[in-house]
C-alpha cells in the first residue's frame, strides 16, 4: 500500500516550506512518490517561478535579452539550496536552460524548467532519485495526453524505483519535445503518477485545509467539506469552486483511487476526501452551494413551437455555429430559453439574434443579461425529500426572485437563476438553510 504526494507551489515556495514537506513525508513511510510544482509565491505579490519563466521566454522569443528574470530564478534556487545546506550544483542545469532558451524560445520547455529543477532540488533534499516526466508523461502530436502509453512508461520505470520526485506539468511528445498541461497542471501529474503506479491514496497538498462549502468571500466561515464525491465536485468546480485542477480528477476516478486535499501549513487537519459517492458516508442532504456571475438568457417565443419538429436542435445549432456554450435550456411549450455566458454572446450579438429569427421563424427574441447561476449540490439530495422546497423557501424569504430552476436529472444538483445584484444574499441565504450554524 503507497501513496503518491503531490505539493503545490506554495508548499515549495522556500526552504522553509521545504523542510515541512519532509516532515510530512517522514511522518507516513507509505508516501512513496512525491510530485512537485514549481516554487510559488512566498507572500502576496511575489512572482512565481513559472511567471518569470514565461516572462524569460516571451523576451528571448523576441530577441530580447532575459537575463533580468533569469538571475531572479538563479537566485530563488540558489537560496533554497543554500538555506537547506545542499551540496547540489544547479549551475550546470541552470545554464544550460540559459543557452537553450536563447537558441531555441520553446514555451512549454520554457515553462517547464520550474518544475524540473524543483525535482532535483527536492531529490538532492530526500536524497531520493528524481525521475523525469518527459518520455515517461506522454503526448500525440496535437497535445492530446496519451494515457495508456504514460501509465506503461512510468509504471515500467517506479517499479523498480521504491521512491522517486517526480516534476509535475509537463511531459513530452514522442519525438521529446517538452509539452505542459495547462496552468496547474501538476495536479494532473500526481493524478496520473498515482494511477500508473496503481496508488492506494493521490494525496494533494496545498495551503488550504480542503474545500469549502461555500466561497469564503461571500459566507464567513463556511464550514469545511469533509467528503466528496468526485461527480459533486465537478459539479462544483464548474460553478466557481476551485482547488483542483479540473482534469486531475479523470485519471484517478475511473481506477476509483481517492483524492486527499490537504494543507502543508496545517499537517494535521483531515483535509477534503474526493471518492466515489459509494465509499462516503451520507451526512446531509447538501454538501457544498457555488455560484458565478455573467451569464444572459435568450428566450425565444413561437406560436405552437411545441408542434414543431427540431426547433430546439434549430436554436442550438446557431448558437454552436458562433462556439458558444450552452449552459442551460429551461422550456416551456411554446417558448425555449438559452442560457449562455455574456462574455461569449457579445461579440456576435446582433448576428445570433438576426440569424435566429431568420432560421426559426420565431414570434418574438428576447435577451436578459445580468443572470448568476447558484448551484446546489449533494449527493444525499437524492434520498430527502424538501430540498427543492427548502431552496425556494429560503430564496423566497430573502426576498430573492428566481428567474430559472434547473435540476440535473442525475438528482445531485438544483441550479437556480438569480438577478446578478441578488448574487451574494442568494448565496447567503442558501448556506443560512442548509449549513444552520
Ligand atoms: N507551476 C505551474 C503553474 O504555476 C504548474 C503547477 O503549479 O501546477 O501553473
């Protein structure tokens, strides 16, 4: 039974944050493969190492000289080195990095490097081999992640290696040139490291104690998620709530291997588990309300619409033609309404609706902007009856106007509409009924 760790960048910002991640590691001996991000911030408006990497390769990209940013990471990896009393030498590696950026800008290899040196920082530190995500983390040649092939390559490599820092972001293309995920990837990393070694547990360390039940910025407080279900927190993470990368989650579900958010400043806490709805047990019938802003409703009206064969496919179709997302579609019978996000309907406004008109023949096409999507999610709604009753109820006592309702029909979600300037105290009133203090 192991585990694979995975630290983020503020639990890698200095040495002092390094030497807590040993401690965590020599408290568990089954936490045997350790991913790494780059170093982070150290306190609020810092730069992260990434950052000055991208800024590196934007100036040799252009012929400019980087040498301003680059002494700033010598400087952040030298120091860590120095304050843990290494006898590691990244001056080799460091230039290196230095003559290739000069001679070949790439911006995934750019970028990439934070994590790289990390790993061999945080090998010499452990005094563990460091195994290279590149040939073992594996891409096609359109950036799509190979998952068969990696888990192949880095199972046949950990097998034999008891424990290993693995850098987190990035892996390669075939012909092994450097590919990265998005932004935060290395949570992606752990997730597959954890999965190609057959983990029993993807332990994800960051600076917060797990998720919340609610955005902090809105509730005070609000009380910490415990158990999730991976499904739940989809749910959740599209509708604002953020503390994983949203593609981590893919390759450890599907081998059912949990997730433990944890928080490298607080050790000791419990954290969140993210696990299959199965293995948890049922507290209440809500486990966590998010919401966002921005979103417009175009509502289209025709006489006998619910007689009319394909006028829905007819609606969405324009929207897609214009990349649009559809969120949400509540229908009456003669009325259909589509709600997507301002941002992406701006630019084409005036030629969706005239294109709308024009291929569904509609009576009438409105638009309503200024739409929050509050989303209430639990997978205990299922065996409760209310929980419908109780959202409108404590909406309607705030006060609140509902202008959409949706409820997934897997029965984990009850979505509502609310005016944008009704955001907050939707947010509020719907923690106030399901968290009462
Ligand atoms: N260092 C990368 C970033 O800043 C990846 C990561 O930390 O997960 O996005």
């Amino acid at each position: 039974m192991h585990k694979t760790v995975k630290f983020g960048g503020s639990s890698l910002a200095d040495a002092k944050q390094f030497r807590k991640v040993a401690a965590i590691l020599a408290a568990d001996e089954s936490r045997r493969y350790v991913v790494v991000s780059a170093p982070g911030k150290r306190w609020d408006g810092d730069v992260k190492i990434t950052d000055l990497l991208y800024t590196c390769y934007a100036d040799a990209a252009k012929g400019e000289d980087f040498s301003g940013p680059f002494a700033q990471i010598r400087e952040r990896y030298e120091e860590i080195c120095r304050e843990l009393g290494l006898n590691l030498d990244l001056d080799g590696a460091l230039r290196e990095i230095e003559s290739e950026l000069r001679a070949r800008p790439d911006r995934d290899y750019a970028a990439s490097r934070g994590e790289y040196l990390n790993a061999l920082v945080m090998a010499a530190f452990l005094d563990i081999p460091m195994v290279d995500a590149a040939g073992r983390i594996l891409f096609d040649e359109n950036g799509n992640f190979l998952p068969e092939a990696s888990y192949r390559a880095l199972y046949a490599k950990l097998k034999e290696t008891p424990r290993a820092v693995i850098p987190g972001f990035y892996g390669s293309f075939r012909d092994g040139r450097i590919h990265t995920f998005s932004r935060g990837g290395s949570d992606v990393t752990g997730a597959i490291v954890a999965r190609a070694t057959n983990s029993a547990l993807y332990e994800n360390w960051t600076d917060v104690s797990g998720l919340l039940s609610c955005d902090p910025h809105i509730v005070e407080n609000p009380a910490p998620i415990r158990g999730i279900s991976y499904t739940e927190l989809r749910e959740l993470s599209y509708m604002g709530a953020s503390v994983l990368h949203e593609s981590a989650i893919f390759p450890v579900k599907s081998a059912g291997i949990p997730i433990n958010i944890r928080n490298t400043n607080a050790p000791d806490d419990p954290g969140t588990m993210i696990q299959t709805g199965a293995g948890l047990k049922y507290d209440r019938p809500v486990t966590g309300i998010a919401g966002r802003k921005g979103f417009s409703t175009i509502l289209v009206e025709m006489d006998q619409m619910n007689e009319t064969v394909g006028y829905a496919r007819d609606v969405l179709q324009v929207i897609a033609k214009y990349g649009i997302l559809m969120e949400h579609m509540p229908s009456g019978i003669d009325t259909l309404s589509v709600v997507v996000p301002t941002a992406q309907l701006d630019p084409h406004r005036n030629e969706i609706l005239v294109e709308l008109k024009n291929t569904t023949h509609a009576d009438a096409i409105y638009v309503s902007d200024r739409l929050a999507l509050i989303a209430v999610v639990g997978r205990g709604m299922v065996r409760q009856k209310g929980t419908a009753a109780r959202v409108f109820r404590a909406l309607s006592e705030a006060k609140i106007n509902v202008n959409m309702i949706d409820q997934g029909s897997g029965e984990m979600n009850i979505i509502v509409g609310v005016e944008s300037a009704d955001f907050e105290e939707a947010m509020r009133a719907l923690y106030r009924e399901f968290f009462p203090a």
